[in-house]
C-alpha cells in the first residue's frame, strides 16, 4: 500500500516537471516506471482543461517503428512512446507540455563509452542518434532543422574548445512568432556499459 501511494504523488510531480518554461528546461524522468504502472496508475489523474497544447499523439510512425508503442497518460498531454532501434539502441519518447509543446528523446545504449563530463562527445552522439531517426517522426516542432542547428552551435564554438557547451544549453531555431529551441538534457550511466542520452526540442509559447 505505501509503494501505491509513493506511485500516486509521483507521477502528477513528474508531470509538473514538463510544464515548465525555457529558463528552467524540462526535467528529464525514469519512464519506464511510469509505462509499467499506467494500467493502474495513470487513469486517476485528471485531465488538463486549461492547457494551451492539445492532446499528445504519436510522433514516431509506425511504418518505419512497427514495435513502437504508445501511452497516453491521464492528463490528456503527456504520451509516451517507445521502441527499440536496430542498432540495440532503446528509444523513448516523451510527449508533454503545458505552455511549451516539448519532445524529449532519450536514448539507451551500450555502444559508447565516455566520461559523461564530456559534453561535446555526447552532443555529437546525440546528433547522430536523432539523424538516424529522423525519417521515421511525425512531429509539429522541425526536428530536422533544430538537429541542423545544434551542429551549427557546436561547430561554431570549435574556436571556443567548446567552453560554451553544457547541459541545458538552449539553441534557438525558431521564427519570430513562436520560439523553437533545442537543448541535451541529460547524460547518464544506468548500468554497467549502459548509458542514457536526452535531448529535448520545444516551441513555446505557444
């Protein structure tokens, strides 16, 4: 009983997580807890009514992922889809947003090994790992042109030995109405060889 109640104060403070504006870049968050528990879990949580975005749906298609899955949590905004990459790599995909529509993509993998300091290493990989994806995204924000930029931002700042890269660095790519940014949120060591990789694009807002 006391693991449930942990469950249902949990996920609503994950979700407030997603809410947030660019000065403080949305949290990244364990979702496969969340994925294993939604049956039970997320039906109780109510649905947002005075959220600017609409409801969250698939962005990944299912012609180029047919494993792919997707959750819609309670609350209407937040989807949640994964899959699993030919490379070995695990893709999960969080949908969410209140006044920002943001796309977090986290990458599992066991195919590199560096010190996580090294934020220019994990930038490019991060790169590479959304250019393999990118045919396969139905998404509203331009995913393709914010990874193009990302690339811009870091050759750019070659001359700099990369000081000005670092966590949570947002790089503009948007137009005037409606701010597009793009930033790598996290990188972490699971396990073992294993390693997480999150990059986040947003438009907001909106």
């Amino acid at each position: 009983m006391k693991n449930n109640n942990f469950k249902f104060i949990l996920i609503p403070l994950i979700l407030l997580g997603c809410h947030r504006g660019p000065a403080s870049p949305v949290d990244s968050f364990k979702t496969d807890s969340i994925i294993s528990n939604h049956k039970v879990k997320t039906d109780t949580l109510t649905p947002v009514t005075d959220a600017v975005r609409g409801q969250a749906t698939r962005i990944l298609k299912t012609s180029f992922f047919p494993s792919s899955t997707f959750v819609l949590l309670g609350d209407s905004i937040t989807g949640i889809e994964t899959t699993q990459l030919e490379n070995g790599d695990k893709l999960i995909l969080t949908n969410c947003g209140w006044e920002y529509y943001t796309l977090a993509f986290r990458f599992e993998t066991t195919r590199f090994e560096k010190d996580t300091t090294d934020i220019h290493f994990w930038c490019i990989k991060a790169i590479e790992m959304m250019q393999s994806i990118e045919p396969g995204l139905d998404a509203p924000i331009d995913i393709k042109v914010g990874t193009k930029k990302f690339l811009e931002f870091l050759d750019g700042d070659a001359k700099n030995n990369y000081s000005n890269v670092s966590l949570g660095k947002e790089i503009d790519y948007g137009g005037d109405d409606i701010r597009e940014f793009v930033w790598l949120n996290r990188i972490e060591k699971i396990d073992g060889k294993r390693m997480a990789i999150e990059i986040n694009y947003s438009m907001g807002p909106l």
